[in-house]
C-alpha cells in the first residue's frame, strides 16, 4: 500500500511553464553511488510532499486519498466481495528506504521499504465467509500494518516527445509484508454490536491468515493506483530532469 510514486522525483524538476517542485536532492545517473544518493533521497523527499505539489498535479501524500476500489477473493478459506470509497492511506511519508536498485538503461526501478505504522481508512461494504463463518457489513473500515515491509518492482518504457525522451511506467507491482495486522469495520452485521464484536476479534484473531489471504487482490488494486499517479508526472518530465545526466 503503496511512498510509492514519490520514490520516483528524487531532485529538483523543472519543465515548460511549470513552477519547480520543492527542493529535492539531486541525485546524478553517472554517480557510482546512484543507488545510494536515491537511498537517502527519497524519505527527504517524501517529508516535503505532505502538502502535494499543485504545480506538478502530485496529490498530499499524508494522507494520500484513493477514490475507490473494489477487491474479489473467492478461493480458499476466506471468500468475500469488498467495495471501499473514500480511501485514506496514512504513514506513507514516514517509509525508510532500505534498499534502492536502479537500472536506468533498461528504465527499470527496484526499491523496499519499511513503514512503522500504515493505515488503510475507507467506507466499505463488505459480504461473504472467512472460514465457515458468514460475514457482511457497510461502515468504516480500518487496515493498520505495523512495520510494513514494501517491494516496489518498477517497469519504464522510454517515449520521445518534441526532442525530450520521457519514462512512461508500463507497469507497477508491489508486494506488502507487514510484521502485524490489526482490522476493525464498523456496523458490521446490520449494526449488531453483540455479532460485530465477536466479528472483529475473531478477525483480529486470525489477521495474519485473513491478511495472507486478500493481500494479492491489494497489491494489484493499489499498484494500479501508483502507477496512475506515478505517471502524472513521468508523462510530463523529461527523465533527464528527474535523473540527471551531468
């Protein structure tokens, strides 16, 4: 659940008729220590983005808002529809960068990254099982991840346009590991509290095979998501301006 496209700006960018962004630390292509300079780059610039940058059409990342996604899983123990709207992703800006691979000939970015505390915020409508127990409910959800591991696998594909080459993101996948999961939805059962209580703490009791389960079906909604935004800006900056060449 995706720091996520801001690992990508990592310097000042400038472009036609656009105010530059905030002052982002530079970080060369040449540089024997590219990977390093990203390393310590990126959670800079992901503290100065908290606030969006309008110039640049990048939303606040804290939190950073998702209009909506809807989520299937129907194989194994767990086997539930679930709507959400409104989404609010908080913790994003406070991710530590553990490692950073660039690849920058083949426009391919590798990068994992540790969370202390995420929280997936949203309005859902939810019906289905968890093992044989049948569940359904319309309020509001709470995900918390607690150091969440996440593996960023970034695919670019070079675009040229009036003289400037651009790294349009083709594809984005992530994977979430988190060390634990806490989930909590309101009104769950027609707002029985007596049924929604026994819910919530079976649900908690069993996070980590409830988790394990659906996690596949939020890394593909949310890579989407990232990948949307993340070219936002990658569709208007040259990449020499994001990755400078001199």
């Amino acid at each position: 659940m995706l720091k996520l496209f801001a690992i990508l700006i990592p310097q000042r960018i400038y472009f036609k008729n656009v105010e530059s962004a905030p002052d982002f630390t530079r970080c060369r292509q040449r540089d024997s220590k590219l990977n390093d300079c990203l390393k310590n780059a990126v959670p800079d610039a992901l503290r100065r983005m908290k606030e969006g940058v309008p110039a640049l059409s990048v939303p606040p990342l804290e939190p950073l808002h998702v209009s909506g996604m809807n989520i299937d899983a129907g194989v194994g123990p767990v086997v539930l529809t679930q709507n959400y709207r409104g989404i609010k992703l908080h913790g994003l800006t406070d991710s530590i960068i553990t490692t950073y691979k660039a690849d920058l000939k083949h426009y391919r970015l590798k990068t994992e990254s540790v969370t202390p505390k995420m929280e997936f915020v949203a309005d859902y409508v939810m019906k289905g099982r968890i093992l044989v127990l049948p569940i359904q409910g319309k309020g509001v959800a709470n995900i918390t991840m607690v150091n969440l591991v996440v593996k960023h696998d970034i695919f670019g594909e070079p675009i040229k346009r009036d003289g400037e080459i651009y790294m349009h993101i083709k594809d984005y996948k992530v994977k979430f590991i988190p060390e634990k999961v806490s989930l909590y939805f309101s009104n769950l059962f027609n707002g029985d509290k007596r049924l929604g209580d026994q819910m919530n703490l079976f649900l908690n009791e069993n996070s980590e095979l409830v988790f394990n389960e659906l996690k596949e079906s939020y890394e593909k909604s949310l890579s989407s998501v990232f990948q949307d935004v993340t070219n936002k800006i990658f569709d208007k900056v040259p990449m020499n301006k994001i990755f400078l060449e001199e």
